[in-house]
C-alpha cells in the first residue's frame, strides 16, 4: 500500500490524528524536502511517533524513514517496488496533490496494481490567497520565480496577461534544500528567493517589455512563512517593499489586478500595510491599445490625403468612390466608438475594414495616402 500524505503548512501541529495513525503503522516513511521547506525539528518528532510503534509493525526489520532527494520520487521504481508488499507513505509539504510528481506517482502505482491513498492536508498556496485578503476567485495563472534572469520573462508575460483579464497573480518563488545526499540531511541554510529580487527583477524586465508598466508605485503583497509562528504578509508599494530585509522564508508575491472593495478594506485590516491599496491595472498598457492609438490616428489622416488626392484628380468624384470613402469613414467612427467603450477587438475589426477600402482606392488609382 502507498500513502501519499500531506503534511500542511504548519509540519506537525497541521498533520491529522488519522495521517499520524497511518504514519505509525507504516513500514516504510519518506520525507522529501523539495515540494517544501521541512524542519529537523518535524523529523525529530515524527521518530518519536515512529518508534511507538515498531514493535507492532508486520515487517519491523524492513523499517525505513529517511530524507528523499527528487530524483528518487520521480524515479519511482524503489517505491513502488516496496509499496507492493509493504506499507509505504510519503511526506509532502502542504497538499500532497499540488506536485505534479505526485499525481504521476499515483498514475505508476494505479496501472501497477497497487493500491495508492492520497492524504490532503492545508495547500500554502490557498492558504496565503486567503490570508491575504484577496479572493481566490481572482486569481490568474500562478507562476514561479528564479534568481536566473530569464526566469523574468516568463514571470512578466503572465502578470500582463492576468492583468489583461482583471486577475491577480501569485508569484511563487525559487526555494532549494539540495545538497546532493539521500539520507537524513541537515535542514540548515535552504536557499530562499528574496521577495526584493523577484521586484528588482519585475523593474529590470519592465525596461524591455513595457507594457505592466512597473515603478516604483506598483502594488504588491508578500507573503512570508505562511503556517509558520512568524507568517505575515505585507502590503505596499514596490519602493516600500524593497526597503525591507527578508529573512528566510518561503515567500510568495501577489501583483494584484485591480481590486474590489472589500479585497481593499481586507488588505487594510488583515496586513501589515506600508501603503494605501492602488488599482495597477490602470498602469496596463494593452497591446490592443497601442495598436489603436497609432492606427485610428493614421487612418483617419490617410483618408482626408485621399480625399484631396482624388479631387485633385477628378473635377467631381464618382458615385463608387464617394460610397467606398463614405464606408470606410463609417468603419473609423466604428472603431472609435468601440474604441471609446473599451471594445478593442471590435476596433481592431472596425480599422482593418477601414484600412482595407482606403487601400483599395491606393492600388486601383496608384496613390499612396500613408
């Protein structure tokens, strides 16, 4: 049997009377530290469970509990090899189906015949949604942050499309406990992301991008050790946050949309606020929007040219192209209006209409209105 069991947010005071009873009665225990930060305090306390409870395993002399890197959970083979005629749990930080790795564990056992049971637990990243004070429902795409630069790119292109459609996005970010062993390792100096370098990042990808339009008054939340003693989330604006120290971790940041009343009267009350709460979305600059502001304009300058073209031409304009002129003057009053109403996609169709019956007249009378 394999028992894949989520630990929560808060190691042992999170873990279940029943996950405990499992825990103990298990021949075999794995605990892996890349899903999420793990205590040797945690380990500490579970041996002291697990000891209870040897003398009435079935198989005490195959019992195991060790510290797993990644590569041997994403292997499989060892565990699945075990779990066929053992009982086997695995320890996981938080929801133990957050993990992609997990999932495919369990697909493995499924086709292998063996019997699998998930244990849910708290997930750390409902956990701090809710905590912050924002509402889950709003929530966009999540996604995570190196310290690799490149990472940015990435990490930018989902806040601007989030933000296009009104949604928040949680940053995780880059958290890393490997040194390399299999056995029981030292938990001491876990490599944590500051929550002020995933800032500078976002600032230093804005002078490429420029579309978010991050400064140093963009809002964000940071989250930090949610579940832990010492969690907090702190709320302000970028230049406010980047003048903190943050120690540890882990840490997750929140670019909010724009936000609803409530969600503001929540970050007042339920934050440390170092500013007042700002609606980042109205810094967006859409592509959609771009494209409008510099085609409507040359549209329209295009047609008075060749208007004066045409009648420059011709003493008295003909009834088929006075009627193309006349449509493609509607198809720009179209795209304004569409424009005006924040319906872009409706604009974009109105100008390329326009745009096509003005060059229609361009190639038929060789002119060159642009």
């Amino acid at each position: 049997m394999l028992y894949i069991i989520g630990i929560g947010i808060s190691e042992y005071d999170s873990l279940s009377t029943n996950s405990i009873e499992i825990i103990r009665n298990c021949d075999v225990i794995y605990l892996e530290r890349f899903t999420g930060f793990i205590s040797d305090e945690f380990y500490d306390k579970l041996k002291v469970e697990v000891s209870k409870s040897i003398g009435t395993l079935s198989s005490p002399e195959n019992h195991e509990l060790k510290f797993v890197k990644r590569w041997f959970i994403e292997d499989g083979r060892e565990i699945l090899q075990k779990a066929r005629t053992l009982d086997v749990c695995i320890l996981v930080y938080g929801d133990p189906l957050v993990a992609t790795t997990y999932g495919e564990l369990i697909v493995r056992a499924k086709k292998q015949d063996i019997n699998v049971r998930a244990i849910h637990s708290s997930s750390g990243i409902l956990s701090l949604m809710g905590e912050s004070g924002l509402q889950p429902y709003k929530f966009g795409k999540m996604v995570t942050m190196m310290d690799d630069p490149m990472s940015s790119i990435t990490v930018y292109n989902t806040i601007y499309d989030n933000m296009c459609n009104g949604l928040h996005t949680l940053i995780l970010t880059e958290y890393n406990n490997d040194d390399g062993k299999t056995d029981f390792n030292s938990s001491s100096n876990p490599f944590f992301l500051s929550p002020k370098r995933v800032i500078e990042l976002l600032l230093e990808r804005e002078k490429d991008m420029k579309s978010i339009n991050f400064s140093s008054n963009t809002y964000g939340l940071v989250a930090c050790k949610i579940g832990g003693k010492n969690s907090i989330i702190i709320a302000g604006k970028f230049e406010s946050l980047l003048r903190l120290d943050y120690q540890g971790g882990p840490n997750s940041v929140i670019i909010p949309a724009g936000l609803h009343f409530t969600e503001e009267d929540s970050i007042q009350n339920l934050t440390k606020m170092l500013d007042p709460p700002i609606d980042n979305s109205k810094q967006l600059s859409r592509m959609a929007n771009r494209m409008l502001n510099k085609y409507i304009p040359n549209a329209k300058i295009a047609l008075s040219n060749l208007n004066s073209m045409l009648k420059s031409e011709m003493s008295e304009l003909t009834k088929d192209y006075q009627l193309v002129l006349d449509n493609a003057e509607n198809y720009l009053s179209d795209a304004q209006t569409f424009y005006d109403q924040g319906k872009l996609e409706l604009a974009i169709l109105s100008i390329g209409y326009a745009e096509g019956l003005i060059d229609s007249i361009r190639f038929q009378k060789n002119m060159n209105p642009w």
